[in-house]
C-alpha cells in the first residue's frame, strides 16, 4: 500500500497547541480532541474540535461536570458520544467513566453497576457493535494488566463485566493498542511487565470469546510501544511509537488483515518526525480512508503540536514513477528519492538514475510494493542467478540496475 502524508495547517482558530498522552475521535466531520499533557508540561481536560472540511479549530463551551485533567486515557466513540475512560491524574491512576455528548457539549457522569476495572492507564479501548472492550494497562505501582472488561452500551441499565476468555491470552503490558475489525479485536505490541516492547499479535473472537495468537508474514512490525494503529478497510495502519528510551519511530506498517501479511507502507511526502503518544483516527468515509494523526513526544524530549493528515494513494506513486521513466531509465532527484523510503542512497543536490534492464513491463496494476523491495534494498541478486527462468509467469517482472554497478530485480 502508498500512503501520502499532508501536513495540515489550520485556517482558523487557536487550536489545542502542543500535545501528548491525548485522545482524537472523528464525528459526523470533526475531531474532537481531549485531554492530555499541554503547555507547560500541565495535564488538561480541553476539549478542542477540528472541522475536517473548512480546517477550523473551535474550544466548545461546555455544560456539566468535566472529568478531571489526566493523560493515557481512552476515548471511544458510541455514536455521537465520547467514553472517556481511566488515565492518569498526576501519578494516579484512575478509572472513572464520562459521557462527553457532542450534540449538546455536555459532560454527564453516567450510573454504571458492576465492578468497574482497576484504576489504570496507557489501556486500551475500542467499540464493537455497541459494546465497549477495555483491555491491560498499567495500574498502581506501574503493575501491568491483561484483564479483559466491556461494557453493553446498548443495555438500558448500564455495567461493567469482567470478561474471562478462553484460549492463549495476551500477556500483561500496557501502551499497546486494539482495533476493531468485523467481530475481531486485534491487540498489537505494547510493554510487558519487564518493560521490553512487544511485536506480538493477538486476536480476540468476540463473538467465541476466544484468544488467539497470529503469526503474520512479509515485513513484520519490529517491537514497539506507544505506536497507533487504524483499521483502514481490510488493512492494519500502525505508526510511530518506541522500543527503548532512546529508539523512537516515524514509520509506517501496514497488515493486510486478509492475507496477514505485514509490510512497511511506501510513503510519498514528508511524514512527521519519530515520535510516540500521538493520537490518531480515521475520518468519516466520505473522506475516501483519510487518517488524521496530532501531536506526540518526540525523540529530542519535545512536545508537539504538528497536524498530519494520511491517505492511502496509488496515483501519486504511479505518476511519479511514470514521469521518471525516460529513455529507457529511471531517475529520481534527491527528493523524490526522499517520497520513496530510501534516505541511504539519497544524496543532495544530486539526481539517482536507476538503468531499467529487458525485459520491462509496467502496468498500471503493478504491484507497488515492489518498489518498496527495491528502495529498501530487499530481494538483491545477481541477474546470473536468473538464468532459467520462465518469464511467461512473471509478464510484470521489473529489472533494475543502478548505475553503480549493483544489481535488482524484482517479481511481483
């Protein structure tokens, strides 16, 4: 999949400012963002709110008592409300639950039965159907969880259950995520309890209420926390987030949820920079699979305040790759270079060319992950090792030779 990054700058409005450990949640053409540490390093209960059309930034006055100012909580979307659930207060965790109505702006305090989960933050929340699923986080005294909790929104009294799966159960970690796809809660990465980052991958059948671990195929997720991910169609989005204190990412992962296949998304333009604790979403589906993302901590210990928005986008790259091909060859100048993944062989100021070898085929249904393989300098051989090969299977194979001598090729 080709992703294409737009850094969006607002038309009006003060916006949110810096922001991390926050929350963003699209309705009916606005995000609504809550919460999180702001200026000055302060936690806050902000609601500010992003018109996707005109990119206007609006505070809503608002009715009713607001939660208290806290981060790493969840937010989820049950029609046109907003569950705001747990975070931290300073250093305490916390696991209160507030209804924010956006068509009247009004925060309610809801009536739950039940046991509610333990004080947590840095869990995750997600919605199927018009039950709300919470799973991990991390508690009192940074002890990690892998409780399951979900709470029927359709119910007319309203309360908590503590839901006891069967089969392989995820193991206790916090700053993962989950998504929601069909039936299917997908729980990807996170800190276990001896704070190592995690690339496991673990699906919940709600419908069963069975666990089970996938095994996926190709570019897999390295181990990361922190990180989002959006359910995009059939596909997985994940970016950003860490593996250690030092090691942070701006990349992007896509898993085919159909084949359970993972790749490194091929990226045209200038994405953010390494980061973790943003928010991300994905915008009404007028918008043709749009994901908005804001704000984070980066890797220079700062807090930003920048707004991206991501699209997946397979002309831009077919345009880009078209325009290049002339005489026979591909250039591409230092930018471009840049839109294609591959800072190692990018050198400023000066153009890359790229000898495109018979045979050479290139339609507009070629499989874009290959020039991925290639800029990522995956699938190198020697074109002797070749010989033999029956080029009446592969009627889009793609040769490359770069200048310099070393030698591509790439089958789809």
């Amino acid at each position: 999949m080709a992703m294409r990054w737009e850094r969006v700058e607002a038309n009006g409005g003060d916006g949110p400012g810096v922001r991390w450990g926050h929350t963003c949640n699209a309705i009916e053409g606005r995000v609504y963002l809550f919460g999180g540490y702001g200026e000055d390093e302060q936690q806050t209960n902000q609601i500010d709110v992003l018109d996707t059309v005109n990119r206007v930034w609006s505070r809503p006055t608002v009715k009713g008592m607001a939660p208290a100012p806290r981060d790493s909580h969840s937010c989820t979307t049950v029609e046109d409300n907003l569950l705001v659930f747990g975070g931290v207060r300073g250093k305490k965790p916390l696991n209160d639950l507030h209804v924010f109505e956006t068509s009247s702006n009004t925060w309610i305090l809801p009536t739950i039965n039940g046991l509610a989960p333990t004080p947590i933050s840095n869990h995750a929340a997600v919605l199927v159907g018009k039950k709300v699923f919470i799973f991990g986080g991390c508690g009192v005294n940074s002890k990690k969880y892998n409780d399951l909790y979900s709470l029927d929104t359709e119910a007319r009294v309203w309360a908590w259950h503590h839901v006891v799966p069967t089969g392989t159960l995820p193991g206790r970690r916090d700053s993962h995520t989950c998504t929601a796809w069909q039936h299917l809660i997908m729980v990807v990465g996170g800190h276990d309890s001896r704070n190592a980052c995690l690339s496991d991958f673990h699906v919940l059948d709600t419908d069963t209420l069975v666990w089970y671990m996938l095994n996926p195929t190709g570019q897999i997720l390295p181990p990361r926390a922190g990180h989002t991910t959006v359910c995009l169609e059939s596909d997985l989005v994940v970016f950003g987030g860490f593996s250690d204190d030092i090691l942070m990412h701006g990349d992007l992962y896509v898993l085919d949820l159909e084949t359970g296949v993972w790749n490194r998304a091929l990226v045209i333009g200038q994405g953010p920079c390494n980061r973790f604790s943003m928010a991300g979403e994905r915008l009404d589906p007028q918008t043709s699979g749009m994901l908005v993302y804001y704000g984070g901590f980066s890797e220079i210990q700062t807090t930003l305040g920048d707004l991206y928005y991501l699209k997946a986008d397979y002309d831009n790259v077919d345009s880009v790759i078209h325009k290049n091909i002339i005489n026979g060859h591909m250039y591409f100048d230092s930018r471009e270079a840049e839109l294609f993944n591959d800072p190692e062989h990018v050198e400023p100021g000066n153009a890359l060319r790229f000898t495109v070898c018979d045979p050479f085929f290139l339609t507009s249904s070629v499989d874009y992950r290959a020039y991925e393989v290639m800029f990522t300098r995956l699938g190198i051989y020697n074109l002797m090792e070749l010989e033999g090969i029956d080029w009446k299977m592969y009627s889009r194979a793609v040769f490359i030779r770069r200048v310099d001598g070393s030698k591509y090729v790439l089958l789809q």
